[in-house]
C-alpha cells in the first residue's frame, strides 16, 4: 500500500473501496484494503510498464529524475530480498 497514493486529491492518501468509501483501520481489514480494485489496478498496471493516475506524484519525480517513494522502495525490497 501506498501511503502517497491519490496526493493530487483532496482525500490524499486515502484508499477507497469500489463504492467510493474511504477504507480506515476500524472499518477495514488490512486483507480488504490490500486487495482493493484500486491497489489490484495500480499493481497490475506496474506489472504491465503501465502508470497510474493515482500515482501522480512519483510520476512527477520520476520524470524530473528526483527519487520517488516508488524508486526509494523498490530498491529497499530488492536490496532485502
């Protein structure tokens, strides 16, 4: 999960279910809110070289050549696993 996902909306950071509703702690499991069709889309999107809309702001850095949350975690996964 994404803790910068939806930065370019009001609700940023929040994730939301199919109908719209913000996912929380006390609503939600963290099962629901890993497999989300919102994170379901994102993940198969990156799988495919594709980007998503809700990941505007490392779409913004990537393109300036500033390190993204995105880099920054792919490459802390990869140097622990």
């Amino acid at each position: 999960m994404c803790v910068q996902a939806n930065t370019h909306r009001k609700t940023r950071g929040t994730l939301r279910d199919d109908y719209e509703v913000a996912m929380r702690a006390d609503t939600h499991s963290l099962a629901e809110t890993r497999n989300c069709n919102m994170l379901k889309n994102v993940r198969s999107k990156m799988l495919q070289g594709e980007r998503s809309e809700v990941c505007q702001r490392c779409n913004k850095e990537d393109d300036v050549g500033q390190q993204s949350r995105r880099r920054l975690d792919v490459r802390r996964l990869h140097e622990r696993f």
